[in-house]
C-alpha cells in the first residue's frame, strides 16, 4: 500500500436534488490526477457492514438500488471512530472560542446518528481530482452527516481527516454556510476548532 498527500482544502458543493428536498452540503479534499488503482485494491474489511441508504434519502443523493456510488450504503462508525467522535465533542465543550464549544455541543447531540460511507466520491475537474469526502443534509428536521472512510480503494483517510471531516460537515447543523458571510464558515469551524 502507498499513501498519497492530499492537501486538507475542504469546501462544499451541493448535489443535485429536487427543488422542494434540502441539498446537502459535500466536504472535498483535493488531490492530483492520478491512475486508478484497478486490481490492486484491498479487500473490504469484512467486519463492517454497509447497508443501503433510505429511501429519503437516495432521492436526495440520486441513488439508485442498482447505484454503484459509494454514497449509497453507509455503516456505523467503527468503535474507534465512535469513540473518537465522541471525544471530539467533549474536547470542543471545553475549548476557549464559544463558537467552537457550539460546535462541540452539536457534535455531541448529533454524533449517535453519524454514519459512514467506503470511500469517497471521486470527481474531475480538469486535471484535478477532488474527493467528496462528508456530506450533511436534512431530513424531517434530523440531521444527517456522513463521513467517507477512505479516499480510494487504496488509501485509508486518517482519523485526523475523519474528525476534520466531522467539524466541517457539523458545522452545517448550526448554521454554517460554505461562502463567508456573516459569522464563521464550515472551513472556518473545521480549520479554527482543530
């Protein structure tokens, strides 16, 4: 296995989806053009279990039952993202900025319904790949955030991405927007609450 540096520029861009549906909100890393990987992908950890997304919200995300996208079947976090996940709610109650601790009071309330998905959604823009690594969106006034385990068959993202992630996409569930405005965005929540 290698690793590849991606650098951590995480936005957002909205998917597609029926005008009167809420759109989620994608975090992206962005990486260089690269070769796929083809056959020499690991396994799948035959320990976790992906299971379909509902049927809300597949018509959100465009997924299909025969759909293929990695977006389409999410699996609970494994006991060390959890658990991770879970700290990184109590460590922001406590950190020094308010916004922060509103962060880290909303990942504590909204953390048991977190979910995760394989790997990332790969896209093109010109020669640069981009990986849609976590996305949020509402549904019936719950929140949904999810966070992709990996960036491609071969590379894992670290639990450092994962909660870089998780800041990002939470932040939406308080209002964060992905252009400045008025008040922080969810790259100021991710980059500013690490």
């Amino acid at each position: 296995m290698f690793g590849i540096a991606v650098p951590l520029f995480a936005g957002c861009s909205t998917h597609r989806a029926p005008a009167d549906a809420p759109v989620p909100a994608w975090s992206l890393s962005i990486g260089p053009a690269m070769a796929d990987a083809g056959d020499a992908a690991p396994a799948a950890d035959p320990s976790v279990e992906y299971e379909p997304i509902p049927d809300d919200a597949a018509a959100i995300l465009g997924c299909s039952p025969a759909s293929a996208s990695p977006i389409c079947a999410v699996a609970l976090p494994t006991a060390e993202e959890d658990s991770a996940f879970r700290a990184e709610g109590t460590r922001l109650a406590a950190h020094s900025d308010a916004r922060c601790r509103r962060l880290g009071e909303a990942i504590s309330a909204n953390e048991p319904a977190v979910r995760m998905y394989r790997k990332a959604l790969v896209r093109w823009s010109g020669p640069t790949r981009m990986y849609g690594v976590g996305h949020a969106y509402e549904i019936d006034d719950a929140w949904r955030v999810r966070v992709a385990r990996r960036l491609d068959d071969l590379n894992e993202r670290t639990l450092a991405e994962k909660l870089r992630t998780l800041r990002h996409e939470m932040s939406h569930t308080i209002g964060a927007t992905e252009t400045p405005g008025s008040g922080w965005t969810a790259e100021d929540y991710a980059s500013n609450c690490g």
